[in-house]
C-alpha cells in the first residue's frame, strides 16, 4: 500500500454513476474527471517554521472532495487511487 509524506494524502477515486437517473448511458469521452474520494492513507503532516509537525484535517476513510485537476494518478491492482496534497483536498463530504 501507499504511504504519503508530509502533507499528502491517498485517495481512492470514486467514480459517477454511467447511467443518467432517466436510463441514459454516458460515454467515456463525455464523462467529466472526478472529483472525489474516499481517503486510504494519510502523511504525517506539515512542518511548520517552528520545527513542529502540524496535525492534518482528516482522516482515513472520510470522502472529500477535492481540486479537478490536482494531484498525480496512480493504478494498483486495478484501483484508481491520487496522490493529493491537503491544500487540493476543498471539503469533506458527510
């Protein structure tokens, strides 16, 4: 498994749905990127001028939603998973 440094966290993607709720298939080439995921890993954290290591916002196993074209793609035994920095993470998904 992956295991991010500093601030950086492993998400696996989540992928939309292929089938509007009214029957319609979307092709691939339609599809927008996704853009969010469910957190598999996660740095130690940040740190800061002080020396110390700042605490990270999340956690493993919330789903966020993070920056459209942020991070770095990674597949591992057949899973998307991004490699994103916390600044890309923008929301926790509840």
């Amino acid at each position: 498994m992956l295991k991010p440094l500093g601030d950086r966290i492993v998400v696996k993607v989540i992928e939309d749905t292929e089938q509007t709720s009214g029957g319609i298939f979307i092709p691939d080439s339609a599809k927008e990127k996704p853009q969010k995921g469910e957190i598999v890993a996660v740095g130690l954290g940040k740190i800061n001028d002080k020396g110390e290591r700042e605490p990270m916002d999340v956690t493993v196993g919330q789903t966020v939603l993070y920056a459209k074209y942020a991070g770095t793609d990674i597949k591992m035994d057949g899973t998307e998973y991004k490699i994103l920095s916390i600044k890309d993470a923008l929301a926790i998904i509840e």
